[in-house]
C-alpha cells in the first residue's frame, strides 16, 4: 500500500495543473494517469483573456507560455469585409503541448504512474485505489480529473446527466496559403453571414509553424455536411461563407480534419466524501463558446490554492469540506457564465427569430463601428508620431 495525502487520477489539463500546483506548495500527492506522453487530442488549442489571468494565478504562466505562439493581432471580418483588427494576446498550442508543458513544472517528490485505475472506495478517513499494475493507493483526498471519462464515477454512484446532447461540433484542420509564403493577417475571426449556415465562427491562429483553422459549428454527427468537408473541405468551407476567399486569399487545407462534437453535461451525486471532481468531470463546457481552459483554471486554481491546504489542516475528509468547493462563489460564478455563454452564441449564431437575427445586425454594426474608431485612431497616432519625428529631424539637420 502506497500512501499519500492526494491521488489525482487523470494527467490532462486539470489533473497536470493540479500535481504542478500541489507538488509547489509542498503536499504530497500522485498523479494517475495511463499516457507517459499525453497523445494527440482535440481540445483547446489556444489561450487568452482571463485564461491567461487565471494561469498566472497558479504560477504556471510561464513556461506555459514559452511552449505557445502569440498572435500579437487578429483580423475581424463578416460578409468578405474587414471589420475591426485589435490588438490580441491569443498564445496558441495544440493540447498535447499545453499538457506536456505543465507535466514538465511538476516537481520531481510527486510521484507519477502510468497506469489506470480499477477501482475506488471512499469514506470520510481515507480513500483507497487499486490500479490496473497491481499497486495500491491510500490517499486521504482524491482528485478526479478525469475529463469526458465517466466509468469511474458510474462505480461510485456518480452519474452524468446530458442536459444539451451535441450542443456544438468543433472542426480543426491546418491552411497553407498557395502561391505565397504567409497569409496577410496573424490571425482571423470570420463570422458567419446568414444563420442557416449553422455556424459560430471561423478562427484562424498559429500554432507551432501552421495556421491553424478551428470551425464552430451547430450540427448532428449524421448531418451529410460533415462527410462532404472531409471530402471537399475547401469548397465546402467557401460555399458556407462566400466571402472567406477575399480575406484570406488562395488557400489549401493542408492537414487531417478532426471532427470533435461536445455535449453539455453535469455531474450528480458529486457530494461525495474523499473525492472531489474538476474541469470537465464535474461539468463540461462549450467549445465555441471558448470557456473550457477558464473553466479548468479556475477549478484548479481555487480548489489547490485555497480548499487543499485547509483540508489537509485537520483530521477527515467529510462531505462538509468537499461542498465548501463546489460552494465556492468564483467557481459558481464561472461555471454559471460558461453555461450562459454556450446558450447565448449557439442562438446568436443560429436563431431565425427576429430578436436574434437584429442582436446579430447590433453585434456586427457596433464591432465595425469600433473597428472604424480605431483605425481612425491608430492613423492619427501615426500622423503624430510622423510630425514628432519631423521636428526633430528639422531642429537637428
């Protein structure tokens, strides 16, 4: 028997983020997962915004970072035209180099097996895993960061409740300019022209030395249109929006395309004593609505920085702790703001209704507004700017 104060089972997002965090603060803890090297998967692809707020708060940041691509700028456009560009701190990585990035910061005292795990029994003591190598684990907490895995907690009573089956469909593929060596934007949001085009938006960012192109779509796995962009994904991507050629120029999709559809679930029975659930283990968030890495971050951030180390303070691990979590006003309030915001962008997007389809004209109208605004701006900053230099060079020839 091997003990330990907490057994984190699954070494994705969540689960690398909390072994680096706990292994910092000096908690010992191990970290369960199947995968040496964490394979190839399509989820986040990109971080920015208050994500990158969040991660600093873990103290992460930046050898995270130094593993990303920033953009430094992205284009917005709609119906062919170009409607704003604004400065943008998106730092774009595939998932398997977002996670290997964190396993690297995990301390060396935190142990990691390559193995999965069998079976689990909790009480308010101590918890107790039998992996599928033979080992044995007593931990008096436990972390499942298991993501969109459900089986272990079906053998604990736990059970995931569907409460938007295929909410949106993720489309990610790399482009290659042709006949030309780069595109002429860093990076591109292309939203969609009519609402029965069943789409969210089109980014483009890079990624390592690629452009990388993620479509937000509303979609069944059924629908024919699916095969016909594996079949055709340039003609099919131009037939959707007319204009994207204009933008972008000639181009090529110069990769797989991997095709991922994401349901909106919760997790009940979670009240449980010993184990605590985070990132997509407790609820899943919308891809296209961009809040899964908040999400996960906040989780992670609240749950090692705060709840763990005043667990582990005092004797047991009752249910009375473990709902202090799930409790916890920040993390309630991003998970109300993630369901919110996967609700809101897929009836913005594809809504036929007359309030939606004027939400949509005010969106576009106030984003080229801005847009205007702000070119104007930058070319009076840059006439200022030119006539400063002027003088100076007139008053030293």
């Amino acid at each position: 028997m091997r003990y330990t104060d907490v057994a984190i089972i699954g070494g994705g997002l969540a689960g690398s983020s909390a072994a680096a965090m706990l292994g910092r603060a000096g908690i010992a803890a191990v970290l369960i997962d199947p995968h040496p090297v964490y394979p190839s998967e399509l989820r986040c692809e990109k971080l920015s915004g208050e994500q990158l707020e969040l991660l600093r708060k873990t103290g992460l940041a930046e050898a995270t970072l130094n593993a990303a691509r920033l953009d430094g700028e992205v284009w917005e456009a709609r119906f062919g035209y170009l409607v704003a560009r604004r400065v943008s701190d998106q730092h774009g990585l595939l998932y398997e180099t977002l996670v290997s990035s964190l396993r690297a910061q995990i301390p060396s005292d935190i142990g990691s097996i390559f193995a999965k795990v069998s079976a689990i029994s909790n009480s308010p003591e101590r918890q107790k895993l039998v992996l599928t190598n033979g080992q044995e684990i007593s931990a008096r907490l436990i972390v499942l960061a298991t993501g969109l895995n459900v089986g272990l907690r079906r053998t604990i009573g736990m059970k995931r409740h569907v409460i938007s089956p295929c909410h949106s469909i993720t489309l990610a593929y790399n482009i290659e300019p042709v006949g030309r060596s780069s595109f002429s934007f860093p990076a591109l949001t292309y939203w969609p022209a009519r609402s029965s085009s069943r789409m969210a938006y089109l980014t483009a960012f890079p990624i390592e030395a690629a452009m990388r192109v993620n479509l937000m779509v509303y979609r069944e796995m059924t629908d024919p249109w699916l095969s016909e962009f594996r079949q055709a994904p340039e003609q099919t991507m131009l037939a959707m929006m007319p204009g994207l050629e204009g933008m972008m120029g000639a181009f090529k999709v110069s990769s797989a395309v991997k095709i991922r559809p994401a349901d909106l679930c919760v997790t009940e029975n979670h009240f449980q004593p010993g184990i605590v659930l985070v990132g997509d283990a407790f609820a899943t968030s919308c891809p296209a609505a961009g809040t899964g890495a908040t999400k996960v971050f906040t989780d992670v951030e609240r749950l090692c920085n705060l709840y763990i180390p005043q667990w582990l303070a005092s004797d047991g691990m009752d249910v009375e702790k473990i709902a202090a979590f799930y409790a916890d006003p920040d993390k309630r309030a991003c998970d109300a703001r993630s369901l919110d915001k996967a609700y809101q962008l897929r009836a913005l997007s594809i809504d036929g209704g007359l309030s939606w389809r004027a939400r949509r004209w005010i969106r576009f109208l106030a984003r080229l507004t801005q847009g205007s605004l702000g070119a104007i701006r930058e070319r009076l900053a840059s006439g200022s700017i030119q006539k400063s230099i002027e003088i100076k060079r007139a008053a030293h020839p």
